[in-house]
C-alpha cells in the first residue's frame, strides 16, 4: 500500500463518519483502482505486441 493512501485515509477519518462521504470515498477509491487495473493492462498488451 502506497504512503500517499495511508495518508488520505487518516486525513479523510473524521469524514467517514458520514455515511454519504464514505460512500463516494469507497467509489472513487474503487473506480480509481480499476483504472489504474485497466490502464495497466493496455499498456502491458501494448509493450508485449497484443495490440
């Protein structure tokens, strides 16, 4: 787990209390990994000739 999400998550702690804020926390957390996922994924088919 990187430093900079460790660090989001103790700033954002208070905020979660608000079931509202700790669902679009969880969302844009979720929707971020999966492009991060995706991204990679097309750039390694890219860089191994799949593409």
């Amino acid at each position: 787990m990187s430093y900079a999400f460790k660090i989001k998550s103790i700033a954002r702690f208070n905020e979660l209390k608000d079931r509202k804020m700790a669902e679009y926390y969880l969302i844009g957390t979720l929707a971020s990994i999966t492009f991060a996922l995706l991204v990679g994924i097309v750039v390694r088919a890219f860089l191994m000739g799949g593409m």
